[in-house]
C-alpha cells in the first residue's frame, strides 16, 4: 500500500487549465482568452527589444558568473525597482543610501542589525547617530536617485554629502520570486510581525486575484473581502467598499491592486483613492499594494503609479509587491521585489534584516537572471528609454483591442451597454457573461476563458475581434 494511497486529486487551476484546454482544441479558429500574458497581433509571445539587449549584454560580460546572490537578492534591482514604484522625488527613499548601505554591509558582516534595537526612541537616536559609515559600495548608493541613470552616477562626495543629510531612506526593499512570491513573502512578514495587539485579518477586493486568498490563508491570516464590483453598472462599488472598510477592525491588512485591477478592469478615480487614503488613515488600516502592472494599463509608469504615490506621500507605513512579469515580459524569470514603507531607516534596518529571516528558510536566495535583466534595462538611459516606448505599444494595443471589441459589437447591435469594454482598464475586461454563455463561448466557438467572464485583450486581435463579436452576440441572444 502506498504512502499517498489516500490522497485526493487537486481541483485543476482554473486559470493555467484554460491554457491547457486552448492547447488541446484542433479547431482553427480558437482563440485563447485566459491567458494573463501579453501577446502579438499574431498571437505571439512577445521578447521586449530592450530584453533582448540588456540580456546579450549580461551574457558578453566575461566577469558573468553563477555564483549566489545574497538573501535579499540584487540590490542594485532592488533599488532600481522599488524608485520605479515610488518615483525619483520620493520622500521616503531621500537617504534610502544608507538604508541600503546597512543591509548590505549586515550581510557581509554576516549579521544583520543585531538584536534589541527596538523602540522609537532609540530610533530616532540611530537615525540621527549615523553609524552607517561602511560604504563599500558608493557607486551602487548612487544609482538610486530621482531619473535613475543620468542623475545617478555622482561622485563619491556627493554621495556622502547625500548620506549624512538626514533625509529619510525608510523603504526597506528585498527581491522577489515575482509577484506571487512578493506577496508571499510580505503576508509571511506581516503574519510573523504586525503588533501582537492588530488582528490577523486581511481585507481583499471581491472579486480579486484568485491566488491572493490561498497565499494569505497560508500565512495565517483570516481573509475577508470588501465590496469592489458592482455587476449592475460594471463599475466600482464604491459605497460597498467605503462601508466595508470603515467597519473593519483597526490594524487590518488592506490589500489594494495598485492599477489595473485583476479580473475587473475596474480602477478607483483619484477622488476615490483619496477617500480609500482617508478611511485606511482613520481605522489604521495597513496598506498592503499590489502592482503587477504597473506601465502596462495606461502606458505611464508614472501615471499607473499615482494610487501608490499618493498613499506613500501621506506618510502611511505600508507594504508594496512588485512585478515585472507583465511590464517587461519577464514572465518565467520571476523578477520581483518587496518593499516595506517604514516609518524611520531604523526601523527599515530591521524590518529588512527579517524579511530575510523570512526568505532563507523558504528558498535561501532569488534567482540572478531576471532580476539582472531588469537592473540593466532599468539603469540604462538608453535601454530604459527603449522600453517606455515599448511598454506604451503593449498598453496601447490592449487599448486599441478594446475599441475593436467595442465597434464590433456595437456593429451587430448586440443588446445592452457594453461601454465598460473601453472603461475598463489593464489586460482584462469583466465581461458580466454568465457561466453557461462562458460555457458556450468555449464549446461552440472555440474562444478559451475563465468561467467568471473574465477576458483577457492581450489575447485578442484586430483580425479575431468581429469573430469575438459574433460569439458573444450568439451567446447572449
Ligand atoms: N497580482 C496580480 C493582481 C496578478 O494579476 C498577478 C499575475 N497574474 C500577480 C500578482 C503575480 O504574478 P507573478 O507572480 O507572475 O509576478
């Protein structure tokens, strides 16, 4: 008798078996909607030209090798990632030098921050007290600063000058198994170290990202949802949502989709965000943002960043996933980062020194691969410049997917409003089909989707969209 004699089959992920059932269809005019991946005109994966270059360049290096990466990752990446998010002028990254500096001399000094420093008083006496003078490492300090390159490679007494001014350098910010092992990771810190007096609670968007739940229940927390879409208008929930986080218990978890949210489509305004900022503020709610899209829903990295911004600039503690999977089409790389706002670099010190406590005992160390391409494209003028301008086609063909839709269904008339197809925003649209016409849509016509309506753009073409159209128009008669 086997060990495993009793154990049962796993229910199939609902979203990879799209992708499988896709596969397995003969029919030539099948069109695969699931998939959360950018794709061509042509139905192709897309390699970033940037990619490419950045790559061949890392495999020209003759000083390349395979050697580990330090728990925490490529901090050069790290650095490069979380100034993305947060933007250049950041408040709270100004001196993040020698919060940088710490971790990276902790690690070779092969201790972190030492034990006991607690406590906001002597917090505030090391982050005046500025015994961070071991800068083995001027030129990586420098990188990190306001437009990345250009401004990025000073002097060594600027630098200095930069450390010894005082400004705030709170993020502390450690590389990722992508998204998913960002999220993992922080819910795993955040179970392990949230005030023993906050509640173990994690509110999510209903609906949301289907793994958001099993990565948060794994690390202990209860998961309850706050009202997000509303399926009469195809639109925000906004009253449901204000209702439901104004009677959560204070210190909650919030987990918020930085843009471009994930199944709906649906993004609050900047008056709506600015209302979400003012409840998490009043119940002490900890932000916990998700950005997995960050570039890909507007075009604008900047712009897809302001939800983030704005929340960090009101001085909040909170905590930011990272994804490059879509952005750069680093998909199998897992290249990621995790960065948690603090309130002063002291504390950054030691919320970095257990986040890796938290990453050794899971996988030691993240790969080099991704995260290298990703430090290259993001600190080089030139590759950086050519991937805004390849980041901006991939949303504007997403967005040019959703006009096409749009017209074609208008076209044949198909009964009730389908504007939400161009309001909605990122890679997929909340179609509102139900589960029988979803059904449909696969048996009869050969179109692959999740069963919740959800359709991905990036799966469609100029050429497929009037097929589309006449499947849904079938479907819904
Ligand atoms: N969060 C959201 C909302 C997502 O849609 C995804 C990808 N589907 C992720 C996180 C994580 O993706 P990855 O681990 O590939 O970066």
């Amino acid at each position: 008798e086997s060990n495993w004699a009793h154990v049962e089959m796993a229910p199939p992920d609902p979203i990879i078996g799209v992708t499988e059932a896709w596969r397995a269809d003969p029919d030539p005019r099948k069109l695969n909607l699931g998939v959360g991946a950018y794709r061509t005109e042509e139905g192709k994966p897309l390699v970033l030209a940037c990619v490419r270059e950045a790559e061949a360049q890392l495999m020209a290096d003759p000083n390349s090798n395979h050697e580990y990466l330090p728990i925490a990752g490529n901090a050069e990446f790290c650095r490069l990632a979380r100034t993305l998010a947060l933007g250049g002028d950041c408040p709270a990254l100004q001196g993040g030098r020698v919060a940088t500096v710490q971790a990276l001399s902790g690690e070779g000094a092969g201790g972190g921050n030492g034990g006991g420093r607690r406590g906001e008083g002597v917090c505030m006496a090391r982050t005046g007290g500025g015994g961070e003078g071991r800068v083995a490492t001027v030129q990586a300090l420098s990188i990190e600063g306001a437009g990345g390159v250009e401004g990025g490679r000073r002097g060594e007494g600027v630098c200095m000058a930069r450390t010894g001014g005082g400004g705030e350098g709170r993020v502390a910010t450690v590389q990722a198994l992508s998204g998913t092992g960002a999220l993992r990771v922080g819910a795993e810190f955040l179970a392990a170290h949230l005030p023993s007096t906050a509640p173990r609670v994690v509110y999510l968007p209903s609906p949301t990202w289907g793994n958001h739940k099993t990565i948060f229940a794994k690390a202990g927390f209860q998961v309850r949802e706050y009202r997000y879409f509303d399926a009469a208008t195809r639109g925000l929930a906004f009253d449901g949502m204000c209702a439901d986080l104004a009677s959560a218990p204070r210190g909650a978890v919030l987990l918020l989709h930085a843009c471009a949210h994930n199944p709906t489509g649906v993004d609050p305004s900047p008056q709506q965000w600015a209302r979400i900022l003012a409840l998490a503020q009043e119940k002490a709610l900890l932000p916990f943002f998700d950005s997995a899209y960050q570039g890909f829903a507007s075009g604008d990295l900047d712009a897809d960043a302001a939800s983030l911004r704005l929340f960090v600039r009101s001085g909040l503690e909170l905590v930011l996933a990272q994804s490059f999977a879509k952005n750069m089409g680093l998909y199998g790389e897992r290249a990621g980062a995790l960065s948690v706002v603090c309130k002063c670099k002291d504390t950054a010190g030691r919320v970095e020194s257990q986040l890796k406590m938290v990453i050794r005992p899971m996988y030691s160390n993240p790969p080099m691969h991704g995260a290298a391409i990703a430090a290259k494209v993001l600190g080089d003028a030139r590759l950086r410049e050519m991937w805004r301008v390849e980041l901006k086609g991939m949303a504007e063909r997403i967005i040019s997917m959703r006009r096409a839709l749009y017209d074609a269904l208008y076209e044949r008339n198909v009964p009730g409003d389908w504007s939400f197809v161009l309001k909605q925003i990122g890679m997929f649209s909340y179609t509102g089909l139900s589960r029988v016409q979803c059904q449909k849509l696969v048996n009869k016509w050969h179109i692959h989707l999740t069963l919740d309506g959800r359709i991905s753009m990036a799966g469609l073409s100029a050429q497929k969209a009037p097929y589309l159209a006449d499947a849904i128009a079938d479907v819904v008669a």
